[in-house]
C-alpha cells in the first residue's frame, strides 16, 4: 500500500508506464480553445518539482494530463486552472481529506476515478490525480483568456 497524505492507493506502475506510452497526446494538447493551448506550452513551469516526482512516481507521463481547464484569469497574466491525470491502481483509503499544497500556488489531491480518461486508459482500474494551480502565467501571444 502507498500513501499520499491520507489517501491509501495501489499502483500499478507498469501498466500506467504502458498506458501513457499508447497514449498519442493529453487532454490539453488535444484541445484547440486558447485556454488549453495557453497550458499546454506552460505547463513546464506550472507543476513544482515535487508534483513531477509524485508523477514519475506513479508512472504518469506528466505532458499527458487527462484534461485540464481553464477557471480565471486572477490578474493579468495570471490564470487559475484545473486538471487531473490518472494511473493504474485502487483507491483503498479516501476521504474529505485537504489537498495537498506542493507550492504556494499548487495543490493536488486523489479521488475516485470520475472525470474522463485518456482512451488508452479505459477499462481499466483508474485513480484520479487532480490537481489546482493558482499562478499559471499567459504565454500565448493573443488576447488573454478572462
Ligand atoms: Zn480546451
């Protein structure tokens, strides 16, 4: 059993390594709204350090999120959004539990497999990563999403 904050979960590593690998691109890399294409070049600076290590750990492909959304813009160039990821595994201990902060500006969170998954994902045993960043800069040269 492994263990993030509260949350209990198994993890087949190897088969989330195999699903991402038939995975051609994620969720925000396939979506043409400015909001999806804004983080989908952003990313790479959006997700701290620890985050990508609790990927890596889990075998997620970090440029393959499930989806993530666009909330607001908090101020100019400075945008508020969602998203979640999945991995191969079982959620054995779950909760209201907080989120966990892994910067000032981004937290994550396990839950139940809800939200849509990659399409080399499905049918199988799925736990959700979702996470909620609050300082994703604007990098797209067009007119800010509001
Ligand atoms: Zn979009």
């Amino acid at each position: 059993m492994t263990t993030f904050a509260q949350w209990e979960f198994t993890v087949d590593r190897e088969a989330t390594v195999a699903a991402y690998a038939r995975a051609e691109i994620g969720g925000s890399a396939s979506c043409n709204c400015n909001g999806c294409r804004n983080f989908a070049v952003a990313r790479n600076s959006v997700y701290p350090p620890a985050f990508l290590l609790f990927l890596e750990s889990l075998g997620i492909d970090f440029q393959k999120d499930g989806e993530a959304y666009h909330n607001a813009c908090l101020s100019p160039g400075r945008h508020d959004y969602g998203g979640w990821f999945h991995f191969v595994g079982t959620l054995e201990k779950t909760g209201d539990f907080p989120p966990v902060a892994m910067s000032e500006n981004f937290e994550a969170w396990l839950v139940s497999k809800g939200a849509p998954s990659l399409e080399s994902f499905h049918g199988l045993p799925l736990v959700e990563v979702a996470f909620h960043a609050t300082a994703v800069p604007w990098v797209l040269d067009e007119p800010e999403a509001m």
